[in-house]
C-alpha cells in the first residue's frame, strides 16, 4: 500500500556517500548534534502525528538515528519527523556546551543546502555551512576545473569502490591542497 510505497521511495532516497567524507568535513565542522532519530515525513496525513507515524515505520530502514547529517533528495519537501535524545549540544557559534533534555516528536521543516548529485544537506535555520571543494575522478586529481564547493555526496552502490579529488589542508594550520582519496561508498 502507501506505506509500503514510502517506504520503498525512503530507501531509493538514501544516496550513497563515501566514509571518508566524514573525515574531510571534519577539519572545520561544528561538534555533532545530540542523538537524535528522525525519517522524511513530507506531509502528515489527516488525524496524524509524527509519533503516530513513528509507530509505522520503527523497526525499518526508514528510521535514522545518530549525529549523522540528515540527507533528503533535491525533490523533498524538507520536511521531517525529529526526536532529539538527552544529550550535549554545544552552540556553533559560541563553543559554549551544555547537557539538554531531549524533545519529543516534531513535524519540522528546514531549508534545502547546495545539493550535489540530488542529495541534499538539510538545514536547521540559519546554520549555513561552507562545503570544500571536491570533484569525483576515476584516475587523478588533474582536472581541477571539475571541483564544485558542495556536501560531498554522490550516487553509487554500497560497498563500491570510489575515488575522488579534495581541495583541504593535509595539516591543520596548512594550505589547502589537491588530494586523492580513495575509499568505499557506505549508506547516507
């Protein structure tokens, strides 16, 4: 049924991104949110909540949970169901960190950020991130007109090979500079 379809469409929509872009986005990023769990909800249905739809889909590949950042494809509404567990938030702009109860089930909208191959980085207000620049290659990083300020995110198969070329410090008080990195793509 229609469930069922969202469910399939949920696990079409989890784009591949390699592992190592957690290493490249972690030379300047801001300390990891609290836990929290969340699943792409565009709109609710008549007579339902986030918790109601919760109870649908638990158990399944819908339902995310972690620190990770939430990737929708460029054709969602940016619309989710969010519940933030007890944890530490540290403030980006402040570095102030303080432990926060967590918050029950939210229909929470964000803004859409640059999008790189149909996925996208959803946004909570005004946290506007500054993406390196990068560029997926199938030998070296000689073509570096083909690098594009964007999340590194790309279409391709769990547990496949890929390569590609970041534009980042390989010290962290040094100049950004061209690198290959070669690693296995992994699940968004």
């Amino acid at each position: 049924g229609k469930q069922g379809e969202l469910q399939h469409h949920l696990l079409m929509m989890h784009l591949l991104v390699l592992l190592l872009a957690a290493a490249v986005s972690a030379q300047n990023a801001p300390p990891a949110p609290p836990d929290r769990i969340w699943f792409r909800q565009d709109s609710l249905p008549a007579g339902e909540t986030c918790t109601s739809m919760y109870e649908q889909i638990k158990g399944t590949p819908a339902l995310i949970t972690g620190k990770d950042p939430i990737i929708l494809t460029d054709d969602a509404n940016f619309m989710i169901c969010i519940k933030f567990l007890d944890g530490t938030y540290t403030n980006p702009k402040t570095g102030e960190s303080t432990e926060r109860k967590g918050r029950d089930w939210a229909h929470d909208s964000g803004k859409k950020s640059t999008c790189s191959e149909g996925c996208c980085e959803f946004q909570f207000g005004s946290l506007a991130k500054k993406y390196i620049s990068w560029f997926p290659t199938s030998s070296d990083c000689s073509k570096t007109s083909a690098g594009k300020e964007a999340p590194l995110y790309f279409k391709s198969k769990a547990g496949e090979a890929a390569k590609l070329c970041a534009y980042y410090p390989e010290k962290a008080d040094g100049p950004p500079v061209w690198q290959l990195l070669e690693g296995t793509a992994a699940g968004c």
